[in-house]
C-alpha cells in the first residue's frame, strides 16, 4: 500500500513539476523577448546617440552628441541626421492632445459617471466608446485624414495630427477617467448633499477634485500611447521629407515615430544606429511619462 | 397600526411639533420598505427610532430631509408636515430642505479636506459666507471640537479619531444653522468612549435643535432620549419580503417602564432584536 | 395645506446659476460626440468607398476576385483577398505564438506566482504593452529575420511573413496574458481552495478548475488578440514587405490589408483618384472585420460568464 501511494507521488510530482517547467518557460520567454529588444536597440543605438566624431573627407564636421542627434534637421548622410524636428513636431502634438482630450475626456466622464440617466441612450454611447477602444489605429488615421485634413479644410498640418491622435485616445481617457470618479465613495456626495448642496455642487466641489490625481493619471497614459503611435499619422503628410521645425498649428511636420520609421526603411547600415538612437529616445520618453503618471498616482491618489 | 398620538389633546397645543407624519410608506419599485406610519416628532427633543435590523428606521428617516430623492426606484405615499408645508409638495426644493434639516451619517464621512474647508463647504453652498471664521469656531464649539482642533484647522480631517470625525461631521452640519438633525446611526462605528462624547452633545444640542437619532443600541435610546418610536418587520405572506411596521411611540420613560405593546416589551427585554 | 407661508416660500425657491446650465450643456455634448466620433468613421469610410466600387475601372466582383492587388500598375488589379489571406495568415502566426504564452503566463501569475513575483512580472507585461509598434516592427526586421527565421528557415527573404507574425505575436502577449489573469482572478477563491483541499494538485486545480471556469474571458482575450492582430499596422508594414499575389510562404514578403493602406498613401496619391478610394475601400473592409470580431469577444465574455455570489 505504502508503494502505491508513494509511486503515485512521484508520478504526480513529475507531472507537476513539468507543468510548471512550462509555465516558467512562457514567461521568460516573454520576459527575455523584451530584454533582447531592448538590449539590441541600446547596443546599436546608443554609441550614435552619445559618441563624438568626425565627419566629411574635405570639409571635416564635428558632430557632438547627444546635441547635436537632439537638435539636427533630417539628412541625406546617416551621420548627420537628427531627430530635431521630429521631437519638436512629438511635443507639439502632445500639446494639442492634452489640450483638447483632457476637458472632452474629463467632460464625458463626468456626465456618464454622475449625470446620465440610466437609460438605453447611455448604454448606446458606454457601447459605442467600447467599439472605438478596439478600432485599428490605423482607420482613425483614414478618418483624419477625411476629416480634419481635408473636411475641415486643416491640410496636412500638426493640427490634422493632433486631432487624430485625440480621437484614438479619447475613449481610453474617458474610461479611466470614470474609474477614477467610479473610486470616490459615494458617502461624500450624500455627505454634500445632506448640507444643502446641489448635485453640480456636490460633484464638482467635491467629487471631482478627489478624482482629479486618477484623471491625471489616465491622462498622461493615454498620451504616451499617442506620442508612440505611427500610422494615424501617415495620412498627415507626416511622411515626406520634413525637413523643418513646425511654427504654426498648421504647419506640416513630422514626429519622432514617424521619423525612425524613415529611417529604418533606408537601406544602408548605418541608418540601423540612427534608428536605434531614435528608438532609444523614444522610449525614454515614454518612460519618463510613465513614471511620471506613477508618481502622480501614488503621491496623490486618495486612499479609501 | 392606529394612530398613535401622544397623552392628551392639551398637552398636544402646549407642544409644537416640527414633523408630523401621517399614514408614510417608503417603497422601492415593487418592494414595500415601510408602511403606515404616523408620528408626530416634538420640537427640540430627542426622539428614537429603534428596532431590529431590517424594519425600515434608516430608509423612514430619510424622508425626512429629502434624501430619497437620490434613489431613482424609491417612492413616498401619505404625508409629512414640516412646520407646517407639505414637505413634498410639488414645488418644494430638496435643496433648500437639506439645509434647514441636516443629517449626520452612520460611518464618519468627513470630506478629504482640511478641518476648515469641512465646515467652510456647507457655508459657501448656501452663502453663509459673511463672518465665515466666526462662524466656523462656533460649529466646532458646538460641536464640542474647537478645543481639540483650533491649532490646527488646516490639518486633514481624515487624519482625526473616528469620534472626532464624527464630531466634525455634526460641526459642519450645525454650521449651515438647520433647525433640525437627523441622525442614522451616529455612533455604530465608534467605541464607547466617543460614542459616551457624542450622546453627551446631544444634550447639548437639543436646546437649539430637534433631534432625530435611528439606534441599535437600546441602551442608548432608553438614556439619551426623551420620546421613542419602536418598529418592526412584518413578513409578507409568501414569506420572502419583510416590510417595517411602527409598534409603538411614547416617551421614552413610559415605553421602558411600561411598554404598551407585548412586542415593545419583548424586544426591550431583550427577547428578540 | 399650507399653513406656513414664509417657511413654504423659502423652500420653493430654486436658484438657478448660469455657469451650472453652461457647464452640464458642456460635458453631455462631450459624452455624446462619442457617438458622434462613431457615425464620422463609418460615414466616412462608406461614402469614399462607394466613390471606389463606383468608378468603372472597379467591380465588387474583381474586389473579391481578382489575384493580385497592384493598384499602382499601369494594369492595376485590385483584388482584396490577396490581402485578407495574408492578413489571416500573418494573424495566425501571431495567435500560434501569444495564445499559448500569454495563457500559461497568466496561469502562472493568477494560480502559481507568490504575490512578490507577481508585482515583478505584471510590469514588465505593462512594459511589453506599452512599446510602440514601429519598435517591435525594427526589432522583427533587424533581429528576428536574421537570427531566427534566417537561421531556421534558409531562403527567407529580408521581408517575411513570419518575422512580421512573430513579432505581432508577442506584441500581443500582454493582452491575452493580462485579460486571461483578470478572469482567472474574477473566479472565487471557494473553487480554487475547494480543489486543493480535496487533494488536487495545483496543475489539476488550475487546469481541471480554474480554467474551465474562467473560459469565456479566455476566449474573449483570444478573440480580442486576433482583432489586433488582424489591425496591427507598422510591424507588418516595416517587416512584411510587400508582395501583391497570393500564396502561403512564411519565407516570402506578405501584403497586409493594413500595410497596403501605408503604401497606397505614400505614393502619390491625389484625392479622387482610384487609388486615393481604394484606400477606404480597405479601410471599411478592415473595419467590419475587426468590429465583428470585437463584438464577438464582447459577447462571449458576457453571455458565458459564470455569475458568482
């Protein structure tokens, strides 16, 4: 008896520690997958991105960076080209998409979270940002570029863009925002309304000031995924050779994605390094944003 | 029930009464949550609604100040007198009732805000805002607070004792200068020691303001009030619904020494509840 | 009855302020141009791709039919299903890769991991999510087809359809991984120690219990990881190449309905033009595919999710 059950064990514990075996696999590979990434991409980048040298046969040129990478117009020599514009054209965006997205976002949530009845109008529109949530990013480039670019007569400019982008991240801000709101208890409100206060009272003078750090939060999420995006902003013209900081809302422009998206299409070898470097600085981007977003939920967000 | 009246019709013109219910039921869509209840609260007194879990005490009180409203399902038949008008006349505003009937909640729900910004809110919504510090040291002395906090009013209120939030939470109420406050359940959250603090203030208080208070605790309503409404629930007949009924409503020193009703009796000593 | 005149006076006043009135009118408009974002994109995409069926050149039938989409030759064909099937393809690949890591990582996290491990690996998921695709799409270019599908496979080409895949495929990893966790955490813990306090073992209780009984969501996160797979732009474009014929080689360039909408708007296009409305042509085609299957994952984490207590 004593054989069966302990043969039984071993059985088993092989067993379970195979399934295991394969668990820990899927992850590391995971795991691994984006170290590699990322282990390539600062290893071929990041010498571009920090060395000095020299360039030119004749006309010797210094070339310093990260300085000189940061600052440069786009080039026909791999050495030379810089992200300049491309950043410049990445922050402009992310000007007009908080600009525009925070009070929509912020809006909406608000009315669907507080104001709105519980009928099938408001059902239709909860179901309708779902639905947007999972379009391609693709098609709502497709509709700016019917749109803003064309409908509204704002041509292929970093308003065109901007527009677009806000578009795709609208109902993902909308839906953190009224977690947020969602988070705050509702004895505050009926505390607010037992003093006297109107429900826009209520709302606004409390509710809404508590769920600020957590919109915040959704807010700055929402707009890294934006600053990575790429093919929304294909149809805005955002392609050609740009060669050139945007100075008005209207001006063509490029971004940093869309810029080493260029470059990783050239064929010689040493556009790979500079791709690298844009793609190292990309992520550092949405790096510091993340973080920022963590900061901002953790030293701010209230806890119930 | 019958309508329970208080003693005799003379002491009824010496007293003046700032509720009078008449025939109120609460319900919830299909559910009945209270019925037929009559009551008439005296003015500057203590008044308790106590009886098990379940009988409706939180959701009748409520009627009181409004805050049904909040519930899209809930509905109130028959009528309460307030001074007078027809609490739920057609063109009455729960707005403007809220703020001369105020009420304090069972949890502590002070707002995540400094001391002062917790009473400063209630006097800027209803533009009392003249004098604003003035009156904000007056709540909290009422309150029985302004020693424990005056240094430090722009501390966080979340950072205070359960029962000094409680305490917080009447300040602010009794800021905005109701004539009345309901109170559900003030004390259950809180140890002895505050809740002895707060049945304290209640005496206090009851020389400007009527008071309300729905209880669990027997003990608490038989030493702290002065007129009690016991209640309880009845099961429907297909035994899945439980609607709140009034038993019985005296002083509350006649209703512990010689309770009229035998269910009155049984729950006072303990039989059930 | 009224019997207090002043007290009933004061209580039926009701203020009204202007900025209230403004505001609420503000922030309904901004809920409803949800609905309005919605109408715009199939609107849009249905009128300009009437103008493409309309043009002569153009028949439902050759859309549909014909084998090769070359929209820029001097002949050009215009036959989606060229498209579709590489698109199919390229997806598939990539579900063959994240189903199987993305669901055993997520059993792992919700049935296995120490709460530590847990607050290790679920942010690097949220890392490997939030790398913009034009990155993977570099690293499926410049790592993976030289060092795994040159390697494995000889005769790819710098362009192939499995590079592209896999790296679609991881890129989707989180997604199924982190909708798989949720649902298999949404089942009550009175089944997973129920099973375990019979004598289970844990690999019996997470696959014998736990999954069954969080499959809808599974399911949901599988369809929703084909739906991205299927929309996903920049990895096929940079690393799919382009080649406009049927046919099933993981080894050889595949043209996605997804990168021939980059590539049509990078020649030159003017607006009017067949190319110019073949775009939303694709454009709607893509759209019905991926709103199908978005409803479809929709309903199946709804209508078969397991109520509990």
């Amino acid at each position: 008896m004593n054989n069966a059950i302990t043969g039984r064990k071993t059985e088993n514990a092989i067993k379970e520690s195979m399934f295991l075996f394969l668990l820990y696999i899927c992850v590391v590979i995971a795991i691994l997958t984006l170290m590699t990434l990322i282990y390539d991409v600062i290893s071929t980048g990041f010498e571009r991105l920090t060395d000095d040298y020299e360039i030119g046969i004749i006309n010797k040129i210094q070339v310093e960076n990260p300085r000189d990478f940061l600052t440069s117009l786009d080039s026909r020599d791999p050495l030379k080209a810089g992200i300049g514009p491309a950043f410049a054209g990445t922050i402009w965006l992310m000007f007009i998409v908080v600009s525009i997205t925070f009070p929509f976002g912020a809006g909406a949530a608000i009315y669907l979270q507080e104001f709105a009845p519980k009928n099938k109008l408001t059902r239709f529109i909860e179901l309708n940002l779902t639905n947007l949530a999972g379009v391609p990013s693709v098609i709502y480039g497709l509709l700016g570029l019917a749109v803003f670019v064309r409908l509204a007569g704002f041509g292929r400019s970093v308003l065109s863009g901007g527009l677009t982008l806000t578009l795709l991240i609208l109902p993902v801000v909308i839906v953190a925002s009224r977690e947020a709101l969602k988070a705050v208890p509702d004895t505050i409100r009926q505390g607010a309304l037992a003093l006297g206060a109107t429900k826009f009272q209520a709302i606004f003078r409390q509710v809404v000031p508590s769920a600020i750090p957590g919109m915040v939060t959704g807010m700055v999420l929402g707009l890294s995924r934006a600053i990575g995006e790429t093919a929304p902003l294909i149809f805005m013209g955002a392609l050609t050779y740009v060669n050139y900081y945007p100075d008005n809302p209207l001006s063509g422009f490029t971004a940093i994605p869309i810029q080493v998206y260029n470059w990783i299409g050239y064929p010689q070898a040493e556009w790979k390094d500079t791709a690298s470097a844009g793609i190292i600085l990309l992520l550092l981007l949405l790096l510091t944003m993340n973080s920022l977003a963590l900061f901002i939920r953790n030293r701010f967000e209230k806890d119930w | 029930m019958e309508k329970v009246n208080l003693n005799t019709s003379q002491e009824n013109l010496s007293k003046e009464f700032v509720f009078k219910a008449d025939n109120v039921s609460v319900s919830y869509g299909e559910f009945v949550a209270i019925k037929n209840v009559n009551l008439d609260i005296v003015k500057n007194k203590i008044t308790a609604f106590i009886g098990p879990s379940g009988c409706g005490k939180s959701t009748l009180i409520r009627t009181f100040n409004r805050m049904n409203d909040l519930i899209p399902s809930a509905s109130v038949s028959g009528t309460i007198n307030y001074q007078g008008v027809d609490l739920y006349d057609k063109d009455v505003d729960p707005v403007q009732v809220r703020r001369r009937i105020g009420m304090v909640f069972q949890k502590p729900n002070p707002f995540p805000k400094t001391i002062r910004e917790n009473i400063a809110f209630g006097l800027k919504v209803n533009e009392m805002t003249d004098n604003i510090d003035d009156r904000i040291e007056k709540a909290l002395t009422q309150a029985a607070l302004w020693d424990e906090v005056k240094d430090d009013l722009d501390k966080n209120a979340l950072e205070l004792s359960g029962g000094q939030q409680q305490r917080l939470c009447i300040a602010r109420t009794i800021a905005v200068e109701p004539d009345t406050i309901l109170m559900d359940e003030p004390c259950s959250a809180l140890d002895p020691v505050a809740t002895k603090r707060i049945e304290d203030l209640m005496q206090e208080l009851v020389q400007n303001f009527s008071i309300l208070i729905v209880t669990h605790n027997m003990q608490q309503a038989s030493r702290a009030s002065d007129y009690c409404a016991f209640f309880t629930t009845k099961t429907s007949d297909d035994g899945k619904r439980r609607t709140g009924e009034l038993v019985e409503f005296s002083e509350t020193n006649s209703m512990f020494t010689n309770p009229k009703e035998e269910l009155t009796e049984q729950y006072i000593s303990g039989r059930f509840g | 009855m009224i019997e207090n005149n002043k007290l009933y006076q004061d209580l039926t006043k009701t203020y009204t302020r202007p900025v209230e009135k403004i505001v609420k009118f503000f922030i309904t408009s901004a809920a409803f141009a949800a609905i309005l974002i919605s109408i715009s994109i199939v609107f849009t995409l249905l009128t300009e791709a009437i103008n493409f069926f309309q043009d002569p050149a153009v028949t439902f039938k050759e859309y549909f039919t014909a084998t090769r989409w070359t929209p820029t030759f001097k002949n050009p064909e215009y036959g989606v299903m060229v498209l579709i099937s590489s698109t199919l393809y390229i997806a598939t690949i990539a579900c063959l890769i994240s189903f199987p890591l993305g669901l055993f990582s997520a059993i792992y996290l919700s049935e296995f991991a120490s709460k530590r491990t847990r607050k290790v690996i679920k942010p690097v998921l949220e890392i490997l999510a939030g790398v913009p695709t034009v990155v993977f799409g570099y690293f499926a270019l410049n790592w993976i087809t030289p060092n795994i599908v040159q390697r494995f496979l000889p005769g790819s080409g710098v362009f192939n359809a499995l590079s592209a895949g896999i790296a679609v495929g991881i890129m989707i990893i989180p997604t199924i991984a982190s909708i798989s966790d949720d649902a298999l955490k949404a089942v009550p813990n009175s089944l997973r120690f129920g099973s375990l306090a019979l004598g289970s073992t844990r690999r019996i209780t997470a696959i014998k219990i736990m999954l069954p009984a969080a499959l809808s969501g599974i399911i949901a996160s599988f369809i929703l990881g084909f739906s991205r797979a299927i929309g996903e732009t920049m990895i096929v474009t940079i690393a799919g190449g382009q080649y406009p014929e049927l046919n099933l080689d993981p080894r050889r360039a595949m043209y996605t309905i997804t990168s021939s909408i980059v590539n049509v708007s990078l020649g030159d296009t003017p607006h009017g033009t067949t190319p110019y409305n073949a775009l939303f042509a694709l454009g709607i085609t893509l759209f019905i595919m991926t709103f199908v299957l978005n409803l479809a994952s929709d309903y199946v984490a709804r209508k078969y999710r397991k109520e509990y207590e």
